[in-house]
C-alpha cells in the first residue's frame, strides 16, 4: 500500500465522518461495506491523525481503557 493509498481512505473517512454525522469507528465499517473492502485490509490503511481519532473515540465509548496522558475536558 502505497502512502497515496493511505491518504486517499483517510480523506474518505473523514468526508464519510462530516457527511453523515457518524463516529470514525462506523465511518471505517461503511467504507468497508460500501467497497467490499475486508476491515482486516482497512486497518493496515489506518495510520496518524486518523488512528489518533479513532483511538480517542474509542477511549471515550469505553472500548479501549484510556491512556495516561492527560486530557482537558471540553
């Protein structure tokens, strides 16, 4: 996978993620969905500010413990 590959799914994803208003977790199984894409495949595509995103979601839906680095409240 080449890092214009890379770019490409995360510029879908967040379009997806602004478009229809939904988390980044559900914006990645969609895209996988509507491309017949295996999750196994999109997750080698995750990478940067997107898993940055995703593993901040995810620590706030209580899926994944949360890290100790400090985060302000909004």
């Amino acid at each position: 996978m080449t890092p214009e590959d890379i770019q490409k799914f995360s510029l879908e994803i967040e379009e997806l993620v602004y478009m229809k208003d939904i988390p980044y977790i559900d914006a990645v199984v969609m895209y996988c969905e509507q491309t017949g894409f295996e999750i196994e495949t999109a997750a080698k595509l995750v990478s940067g500010v997107l898993k940055s995103k995703i593993k901040l979601e995810a620590e706030e839906l209580h899926f994944l413990k949360k890290s100790n680095t400090s985060q302000l409240p909004l």
